[in-house]
C-alpha cells in the first residue's frame, strides 16, 4: 500500500504581534481540515484603513469584493448586514446620499484579530437617505467601528455612529432647546 502523499503548510509565529498560523492540507483525500489563518494586527489594521481611504472616501466598491468576507456580519445601529453584496449596499446608500462623504480616521486601535476604529465623517445631504428626502445641510458626525479579520478579511463588524446628531444637523429631529 503507498502511503498517503499530503502536502502541509505549518506556519506557527508566537509573537505579540503576529496572531497564530495552522496547517491545512493542500491535496484531495487527506485526513485534515483548513482552519483560519490570522493575519498580524498591523496587517488588520492596514486593512482597515484601506476600506476608509478607499471604499469609504474614494468610493471604490469594487474593493469590497477582495478585503470583506463572503460570509460578513456587519452589526449596524438599523441591523445587521449580511455578505459582500449587503456591505456594498449599506456603504452605497450613505456615499449617495452624501456625496460628498470623508472620513477622518481620529484613533486606531489593534488586538489579536479585531481592530477598533474612531472617525469622523462629514458630509452633505444630497439624496435619499431611508425615507429622508435631501436636505443640502451638511453634518459632521463620530463614530467607532469595531471590525474582526480572518484571512485577511473583514469577517465580522460592530457600528456605532450619532445618528440623532446627524439627523438633529439634518433637521429632521429637533435639536434640544434650552432647559426651562
């Protein structure tokens, strides 16, 4: 009987800054798994500033398809998005209706496989934004996302924004008046 011919690729870093590497097979009919390969969180990070310089302020969606996951879980304040489609739609429906939309990456924070971003965008209100019709006001609004990698890839993310000062800005909510 001729042995088993599997080729493996074992990797295995054990520094604070690279998260682990594991094996995986690399031919048909072997008795082993794939499993996740982290990347380092410089490299998450780099990631992360890739999808706001160039998904979010250049608008570049095509870019989605290489850095977020296929089977992405993106946790938003109106609820969760779901795959590379669902992540181009939610960032579209805010470059459209806020054409003119920056971000300003104000802190960055990285470990093991998540990687914590606070900004700042400002925008003005163009187009349609979920029922609102434009207001040509502009807005300037924080936020903090939180984003986990694997692979590479954006696999999961947690969105935090001030959306009633947005929409307090945008003059579809009362901006609170002196107290009586």
């Amino acid at each position: 009987m001729v042995p088993s011919l599997c080729k493996y690729v074992v990797v295995f870093l054990s520094t604070p800054v690279i998260s682990q590497f594991r094996a995986y097979t690399s031919q048909k009919g072997c008795n082993a798994q794939k499993e996740v390969i982290s990347m380092s969180t410089e490299d998450n990070k780099a990631t992360t500033r890739r999808i706001f310089e160039e998904v979010l302020n250049k608008g570049n969606l095509a870019l989605v398809d290489e850095i977020v996951s296929s089977d992405n879980v993106f946790h938003t304040p109106t609820g969760p998005v779901h795959g590379i489609e669902g992540y181009k739609q939610f960032v579209n429906m805010y470059l459209s209706a806020f054409p003119d939309l920056k971000f300003t990456i104000e802190d960055e924070i990285a470990e093991g496989d998540k990687v914590v971003t606070r900004y700042t965008a400002r925008g003005t209100h163009r187009a349609d934004l979920q029922g609102i019709p434009p207001t040509g006001k502009q807005a300037t609004v924080t936020g903090i996302v939180i984003g986990r990698f694997a692979n590479g890839k954006l696999v999961e993310g947690w969105l935090d924004f001030d959306a009633l000062g947005m929409l307090q800005q945008l003059g579809v909510i009362p901006a609170p008046g002196p107290a009586s």
